[in-house]
C-alpha cells in the first residue's frame, strides 16, 4: 500500500473519453497532483493527449511504475460493457489506489472493496455529480433544511445514466437512503419520462427518469438532474444539475380573526409587512455557468474534490468496506430502479439547430388578444 502522499499524490488516468475531464482538472493542481501518466489502449486520441499533457501512455496495469499512488477509472464498467471493474482490480492487487467513475453494479463494487481491504487500498466510486459546487450548494441547503423542518416529500426527475448519482445525492441529503422502496413503473408507452414512486429515507418519492439513450452516446439527454425537497415551510429545489437552487417559502396569509387577509385599504394594509422575504429565492448565486465554464472549471473542481475525499481516506487510514458503505447501498437501490425501468429505449434527437434563449423572448401577447381568434 502506498503510504501518506508527502507532496503532490502521483496520479494516472485510465481512459481518455471523459478521462479527459480529469485529465484537465489534475493539470489545474500540480500542488496537490501529478499527471504521472495515461493508462489507454492506444487510440489516436489516447495518443494525442499523451502528447499534449506531456506524460508515458500505457496500455497495460503491469506496465506502469511502482512509485503510483491512485488512478482514476473512467472507463465504463460491466454495465456499460467496459472492463473498468477488472481494471480497477488489477489497480488494487499492485497496492495503487482507485478512483472509479461510477455506476458499478452493487456485487463488483463489493468485489472491489474487499480487494482494497486485501491491498491496504483506497477504492472509491465517484458518483461525480454530488461533488459539483451548485449540487453540494443543495446538498448543504437541503440537509439544514431537514434538520430544521420535516420533509413531506421528494420530487426528482434525471437522465437515466445519471440516476445512480441522483440517489447518492439524496443518500448525501438525508445520511442514507433508508428505509427505501419503490412501488410499480407505470406505463412506459409514448412516455419520454418513466414514473416511479417509493420512499427514501421514509420520505414519500417522485421520481422520473429520461430512461432513453442514443447508441455510443449519452451526452444528447433532454436533462441531467432536478430535484425538490418540499417541507410544510416551503420547498427547495436543484432547478438543474449546475444550478441555481431555489427557495420557495409557502405562503402564510396574515388573516384577523375574522378571516380577513386583505382589506381595500391596501395602501395602510400593514399586516402583510409580517410577511417576510419574497416568493422565492437563489441559495447561492443565480447566474448559471456556460456549457463551456461547466466543461473546463465546474466539472474539473468536482474531480479534484473527489480525489481530496480520496486524499483524505488514504492518510486517515479509512478501512474500504466500512467506508464504502453508502455507495454500495446507492448501488443497490440503483440496480433496483434499474431493474424497475427496463432497457433504455433509443433516443433519436432533433439534429437542428441549438436555440438560445433569446428565441424564446417575444414581447408577451396582451390577456385580451389571446382568444381573439376563438370568437
């Protein structure tokens, strides 16, 4: 096993599709990592980056140095039809620890543990997502939320190759999922969005799932996450997977005894003044970042706090299987909701043109003209 890192933890990166990501994100922080290298079967893209990022490609685990001390695996699993879980192992049995990108099926994750705990090994599955800054600004928000009010009720709605990370964000929000369970799918016929209700964590749970893929690529998705937490005091929502997240307090009516909560009087209508804060509000910034920001900064910052988290495991000495834990009960429910919703169907997208926002804006149409044609 590799001991405590002393200077920057000497990193290779396996796979080089969305390895690339990480590739980007660990050249961003050479004081606390090293690009030592690219593990990759030698594609031209493989070797480009090689090139680029001025590091050895490798094309095989016994190949690499003795002086590694983690890889990231980002390379599909058994799930996706990759060998990233026999990549991993063989990572593990040389005493190098793992980063994986998840999803992981519940057994090899298990498998995987067992081989850290062999290895006196880090093994950890990133979900990704949960370590993205407007995600853990929900994340942050919503467990306060909790603590200071009861939950009534979760409404999410992800992608399918995204649902794996969406309960791990809800395992982040409520320290677990359980007690868990998800009753019948309805009908999936002409429906782009599959419905599943259940609980999490004994909340009453909404969830729908884009559960459609188009072949070779999962990047033409209608949606990422959206996810609300509503409470008797209001609800908070994840509008998108790179934000803004919402605060919408209900609304408490100043009524008098008799019921009254708005007299003609509007204008010395003081009672309304007890009303506190508006209809909604941004926890956090309410900008949003470009696709181009969300691809080169905020997904990169998400990679290196994963590998921090996997950092701080090493040098506290964490046993793998205790603290592997949460992912693999994430893991479980994520094979469940899997097996609930079938086989993705195949997504065709629309090849046109992107729309902007600015054709979207119209001058509004007065209340009055909007029937006329109806008359």
């Amino acid at each position: 096993m590799s001991g405590p890192a002393l200077g920057p933890m000497r990193v290779v990166v396996c796979g080089t599709r969305f390895g690339q990501v990480y590739l980007s994100a660990i050249a961003r922080a050479p004081a606390r990592f090293e690009l030592a290298g690219i593990l990759a079967r030698g594609s031209t893209r493989s070797v480009a980056l090689a090139k680029e990022y001025g590091v050895p490609l490798y094309s095989s685990v016994a190949h690499l140095p003795r002086d590694i001390d983690a890889a990231c695996v980002v390379v599909s699993t058994a799930v996706g039809g990759g060998p990233g879980v026999e990549l991993a192992k063989a990572l593990l049995d040389r005493g190098i620890h793992v980063l994986q990108e998840h999803p992981v099926h519940p057994a090899e994750l298990a498998d995987c543990l067992r081989a850290a705990r062999r290895a006196g090994a880090q093994y950890v599955v990133n979900t990704f997502y949960p370590h993205v800054q407007p995600v853990r600004q929900f994340i942050a928000a919503a467990r306060t939320l909790v603590r200071l009010r009861k939950p009534v009720f979760v409404d999410a709605v992800c992608a399918v190759q995204v649902c794996f990370d969406l309960l791990d964000i809800l395992a982040e929000v409520f320290d677990g999922l359980r007690p868990w369970s998800l009753a019948a799918v309805g009908s999936r016929t002409g429906r782009p969005l599959t419905s599943v209700d259940g609980q999490v964590a004994g909340v009453p749970l909404t969830l729908r799932v884009e559960n459609r893929l188009q072949a070779g690529d999962d990047s033409t998705s209608l949606l990422l996450h959206r996810v609300t937490v509503g409470t008797d005091a209001g609800n908070l929502m994840l509008a998108n997977t790179h934000g803004p997240v919402l605060w919408n307090p209900v609304l408490r009516t100043p009524a008098d005894p008799a019921g009254v909560f708005l007299t003609g009087a509007a204008a010395t209508d003081t009672r309304w003044s007890d009303v506190l804060g508006p209809t909604a509000d941004y926890v956090g910034p309410a900008e949003t970042p470009t696709w181009s920001g969300v691809v080169r900064e905020l997904w990169g910052d998400g990679v290196l706090t994963a590998l921090d988290d996997l950092r701080d495991r090493i040098d506290a000495g964490v046993d793998p299987l205790r603290g592997g834990q949460r992912h693999l009960a994430v893991a479980t429910a994520w094979k469940e909701l899997t097996e609930a919703l079938g086989y993705p169907e195949v997504a065709a997208p629309d090849p046109g043109d992107p729309l902007v926002v600015t054709d979207l804006r119209g001058a509004p149409q007065p209340v009055h003209s909007r029937h006329a044609g109806s008359r």
